[in-house]
C-alpha cells in the first residue's frame, strides 16, 4: 500500500518582534556603504583638485568690508593729515609783481622827468595883458600848452622869439598851427634860453620871417623864468 505524499509544510511568515530585528540587522551594512562610498567620493573630489566652495555669508561679509575701509581711511588721515591748498598772494606771483613794479617806477620816473626836465616857464599874453598860451622849456625842447590863443590867418604863421640883454632877437621856431605841441631847439637856441630872457610872438609870413628878425606885429609876449 503506497503512502500518499504528505503535503509540503510552509515556514510560518516572519512577522514577529524577531523578524523586523532580523531585518534593520540585513539593512546596516547598506546603510554603512553608502556613507562611506559618499564620503570616499568627497575624499577623490579633493585629491583631483576640484575646489570644495564653502559659502559664506552675504551680510556678514559686506560688513567686514566696509568695516576694513573705513579703519584703513582713519589711520591713512591720522598719519597723513590732508594738507590745505594755499593759493599763492599776490606778490608771490613774479610776473604780476614785476609788472606791478614796472608801472610803478615808469609812472614814478615819468613824474620825475617832467619835473626836473622843465627848466624854465613862461606864461605869454596878449597886447590886453590876457593869458594866451604857457611856454615850459626844457633841456632841447619847448612845450608849448595854448591858454585861449588865436588860430593865425592862413597866409599867415606866429613866430616865437627869445629877446636876450642884448637885444638882439633869436628865432626860437613856429609856434604850432593848433597851438600845442613841442618845438625843437639847436644848441644856439638852448644856449639863449640858459639864463632869464623875454620872449615875443610875432606874425609873419607864412612859414616864418625870412630875413631871421621879427617883422610883423606883436601878439604875444612874456618873460621865462627859471624853475
């Protein structure tokens, strides 16, 4: 009598307090794999010179910044204080202070020719006794400054003459058609008005007496003085 093949037992499930033990035992050494597997990459990352970047904070870092500038500006005033930007004075400037100087000395020494140069002056009048013109002589020159001369006749010029002790007239020249200006004297004429003389206008022909003595009227006279 054969026997009937007995059924295959089935292993009870494992669902009891030992089994899930069992199974966080099983899964340990995964877990202890993949930490160190990450940890062994991180190691090759920086070995292969790939830079770890390790942020910083944003805020902070600004702030350290600034905080740095503004210590460094502080020592750099205190050891090097700014200096103030003078602006030079006037005389300091040698070319406004020379030519501050040269208007100076020309107006100084302008003054001072006009002075001493004018040795002698006369102030000549009419026949009425009326100012008509002022005569200032210097060493070779006459100035001649009109009062309320008369403008001569056309064909007509006024001669000014210097009248020495003698009595013998020197023409001295024309006196100017507008009656200022400046007439030129030769060393015999400088000579004659040396010393006190009279002096006397005449009219004459135009361009002056040409026999060298007056022979027209008279329409000026005075006497030089020296100075």
């Amino acid at each position: 009598m054969a026997l009937a093949a007995s059924p295959r037992l089935k292993p009870a499930a494992n669902t009891g307090p030992a089994a899930r033990v069992s199974r966080q035992e099983r899964a340990k050494p995964r877990e202890i794999f993949i930490k160190t597997t990450s940890g062994d990459r991180c190691k090759a990352g920086v070995g292969l010179g790939i830079p770890s970047v390790v942020p910083e904070p944003i805020g902070d870092t600004r702030v350290h910044e600034l905080t740095t500038k503004f210590v460094r500006k502080r020592l750099m005033t205190a050891i090097h204080p700014q200096a103030i930007e003078h602006k030079p004075a006037f005389w300091s400037r040698p070319r406004l202070f020379i030519g501050a100087c040269a208007v100076v000395v020309a107006g100084i020494g302008g003054a001072l020719y006009t002075q001493d140069s004018v040795k002698s002056a006369a102030t000549l009048v009419t026949t009425t006794q009326q100012p008509a013109a002022q005569i200032m002589a210097h060493k070779d020159y006459l100035e001649v400054q009109p009062i309320a001369a008369t403008a001569p006749a056309p064909d007509q010029s006024l001669e000014l003459w210097a009248i020495p002790k003698d009595g013998t007239p020197v023409s001295l020249g024309l006196l100017p058609e507008d009656g200022k200006g400046i007439i030129g004297l030769n060393p015999r004429q400088q000579e004659t008005i040396s010393k006190p003389v009279e002096l006397m206008v005449s009219s004459e022909t135009k361009g002056g007496s040409i026999s060298k003595q007056p022979t027209g009227p008279t329409v000026y006279q005075g006497a030089l003085a020296t100075r």
